[in-house]
C-alpha cells in the first residue's frame, strides 16, 4: 500500500519527521517533486540529521527514490550522501531517469531573477537552488535529465542548445557579464559537460537511476509498503496555492502520482496524511491573514519600529520551535492556525488522516486561537479565496482556546493520547472535527520518541 505524506501549510509542517515515524514499516521511500530547497530534520538518538533531497527514510536505512516530478541537483544529492555515511548510515538511494537536472545555471539565474523582482517588492522568497528555473526549462522542454547523463552525445546535444540561450539571458536581458559572475562556468559548455558527464558516470556505476513508475510498482506487486514524501506545502503548491509566492511544482497529493508514475488509483487507495503544525510558519512574502508578529523584509509593509503586531508573543513561539529554515536560516513569520488554509488544504487533498506536530511549543501560554474563518469585503468565508489578491484583504476571525501547561512531554509520548493536557485535546479535537480526518499521531518534541501515536496507517 502508499502512505502519501502532504504538508497542508506553507511548508515547515514537520513532514519528515513523520516519514521516519511511519518509516518503520515501509521498504521504498518516494519523493515525488520539489528539489533540495527541502529541509527534513529528522532527530533520531539525538543526532539531527538535516536532508535536502534524499528521502527522509534513510534515516531507517529505507530504500530511497527521487522521482521523475523532482529536480535533482547531483552536486548536492552527492555530498548528501557522503554526509550521511559520515554519520554512519548508508543511504540507498535510486533517481528517476526521467527527473530534471539542476545545472549550475539555474542557480545564478534564480539568484539573478530574485534581485530583480526584489526591486519591485514581486520577491517570492526562493531559497535560489535553481528550483524555479529548472522547472521552467522542464516546462518549456529544453531541459536536462537524468537519463541524460549517463549518454554524453546526448549530454553534450542538450548543452549546446540550452547554454548559449541562458548566456544571452543573463548578458542581453539582465544586462550581467558572465565573466564577472562568481561561477562564469556555469555558461560554459566544456566545463558542465565535463563535470555532468562524470555525475552521469558516477549514477551508472552505482546502479542508481531508475524507471521511477515500474521501480514502484514492481515494489508494490512484491507486497512492500511506500510511503510517497512531498517537500513544502499545498498553499505554495503551483496551482492551488497561493500563486505567485509559490513553488514550481505541486506539492499535494495529486502530485504524488504525477511524480512517481503510480496512478491516482494507487494513491487514492492508499493513506493520505496531512501534517499540521500547531499554529503557522512562513519563509518569505505575501498574505499571512493570522500573522501575530512581523519579519523585516519578508512581511508585506512592516516596519519594526512603528507596527503594532504582538511581537513578544511571535518571538516567543518562534524561539521555542527554532522557527529558523532548514535550508536557508531565515527567521520564519508565525501566526495562529488557520482554520479556513486547512479547509482548503483538506478539499485539495483528501486527508485520510491527520499528524498535529509543534503542539508542546505552544504549552504554557495561558490562551491559544485560531482563525477560525475570513472577513472578506465584508462578508464571512470559511475557506481561501482563490486569488492571493483577495486573500490579501482576508481578515481573521479568532476562536480561543484555553492553554495548557508545559508537562513532561516524553513521558506523555510514552503513556498516550489520553496524557496529554486536556485543553490540548480539545484543540487537536477540534483541529479533527473541522476537516473531518482523524487524528493518527500528535508530535510533542523534535525526537522520533516524542511522538503521540494514535493510528498507524497500515493496520
């Protein structure tokens, strides 16, 4: 069976950590789009180990897949792994052929085209991986993949065509001589043919690359278990998200069967969980309906100075979750829960079930809310507009909720659901109720241990 895993946020949710947990059971671990602008921390024996792009299941020493929706920087998928054995594991780790490479191009011109839309304040925030361009190029079928590396007449065709129209981007569009750029190999044809065509190499001798949809299915007719991973979140999904502060890819279920080549048959008959944090985080611009706080430069017309957010508060909740990025270590923006992006988030996915992670971060505060729907234009709405203009003008409406106080969250991991405070029950409760999916498992601190296991999706 699949065990689909989606973030039903912005991202930060706490997804990996939920693969590790459920990871147990599984044999083959996907991940089905996006690229290394993921952070996964998964904490196991008190060793953190930060992932990007390998699946979170190596971590169980699970077999990992990038899958053809994924855009694969082999620079970073390397130095990962050598990482990992560093620390003592031994990922396996298999790239769909049909996945998308990441060329040290696309890093520079996604750094280029952020500085210019910083200009206008249209910043999306990207943590300038070369994700959006690489999924421009996928689009606009002049891309490289995979399968690509591993034959060099093939390699050095798909160069020739594709450099050139990058070089004449940066210098003729963006007025930038590539000469005076940090890596100025990034435009040359011999020098990336060189270094990809040794990647290309390298995947082949290691037995690496796959056919991404027969590799799963083969696993699944074995009768072994998937669990399909995503990165980042359904509302910076690309088409039901918040666009343009999206992502390029879709992070939602739907994407799980556009990105691993298993049908929706597959995945709809299997599990879909969605992880909810406790309350919200975001990295970068646009509309936050329930933001308590504000963060210099991401925030839309915040001034640190002069804006009367509650900044004690969001600077308490952001300590207390390390509400920094994985990846880039930007401070992240924190707001309450929004009950009307879940809404939406449910509609979109099809949660079977739920996984509330971060609700210790939130003990101790004597009242907790949520926005619990929108004033838009006047007028109540219990669910996201569809364009992020309008949810621009969304005002939250707040439900309270009686705090609960900071207990021995390991021991209540320990001793089950019913330990936890009883105030934080019915917040998980009504959490539940509102987006009809039960709730499998509630995490209490950053461990594999310090997690509340309610339901376990393959009994």
């Amino acid at each position: 069976m699949t065990v689909t895993i989606v973030g039903s946020q912005l991202g930060d949710e706490g997804k990996g950590g939920v693969v590790d947990l459920y990871g147990d059971a599984a044999d083959v671990v996907a991940r089905y789009q996006g690229g290394d602008n993921a952070g996964h921390t998964v904490v196991h024996d008190g060793t953190k180990y930060e992932l990007s792009l390998v699946p979170s299941g190596a971590v169980r020493g699970k077999i990992g897949v990038l899958g053809n929706g994924c855009v694969v920087n082999p620079r970073t998928l390397f130095d990962e792994i050598t990482t990992l054995r560093e620390k003592g594991l031994d990922p396996d780790v298999r790239v769909a052929e049909r996945a998308h490479v990441i060329m040290p191009f696309h890093r520079v011109l996604d750094g280029i085209e952020e500085e210019v839309k910083s200009e206008s304040d249209q910043e999306v925030g990207t943590t300038g991986r070369g994700i959006g361009p690489t999924y421009e190029d996928k689009a606009g079928r002049r891309g490289v993949r995979i399968g690509d590396l591993l034959d060099p007449d093939i390699l050095r065709e798909r160069l020739e065509y594709v450099v050139p129209e990058k070089r004449a981007l940066v210098e003729d569009v963006y007025g930038v001589d590539v000469d005076d750029l940090d890596d100025p190999d990034a435009f040359d044809v011999e020098a990336l043919f060189e270094e990809f065509s040794e990647f290309g190499r390298r995947l082949d001798e290691e037995g690496m690359t796959v056919n991404a949809s027969a590799f799963l299915t083969d696993a699944m007719a074995d009768g072994q278990n998937v669990v399909l991973e995503g990165a980042q979140g359904t509302i910076i999904d690309i088409d039901h998200g918040n666009y343009p502060y999206v992502t390029s890819s879709n992070p939602t279920a739907g994407g799980a069967a556009a990105g691993t080549g298993l049908s929706p048959g597959v995945i709809g008959d299997g599990e879909i969980i969605g992880i909810v944090k406790a309350y919200l985080t975001r990295v970068g611009s646009g509309p936050l309906p329930t933001e308590l706080g504000g963060v210099v430069g991401d925030t839309p017309g915040y001034d640190e100075e002069t804006d009367g957010r509650n900044e004690e508060l969001a600077t308490y909740i952001r300590e207390e979750g390390g509400e920094y990025g994985t990846v880039t270590g930007r401070p992240r923006r924190v707001g309450w829960l929004d009950m009307p992006m879940l809404r939406h988030s449910a509609r979109v996915n099809g949660f079977t079930g739920l996984a509330v992670n971060h609700v210790d971060v939130l003990a101790g505060l004597d009242e907790v809310k949520v926005g619990h729907s929108y004033e838009l234009d006047g007028e109540e709405t219990l669910t996201m507009p569809s364009t992020t203009e309008a949810w621009g003008r969304c005002e939250a409406t707040f439900k309270s909720f009686d705090g609960w106080s900071d207990v021995d969250w390991a021991a209540v991991a320990d001793e089950g659901y019913e330990a936890i405070p009883e105030n934080a029950r019915t917040y998980l409760e009504y959490i539940a109720d509102e987006l009809d999916a039960p709730v499998y498992a509630v995490g209490v601190g950053p461990g594999r241990e310090e997690t509340v296991v309610v339901e376990n999706p393959y009994e």
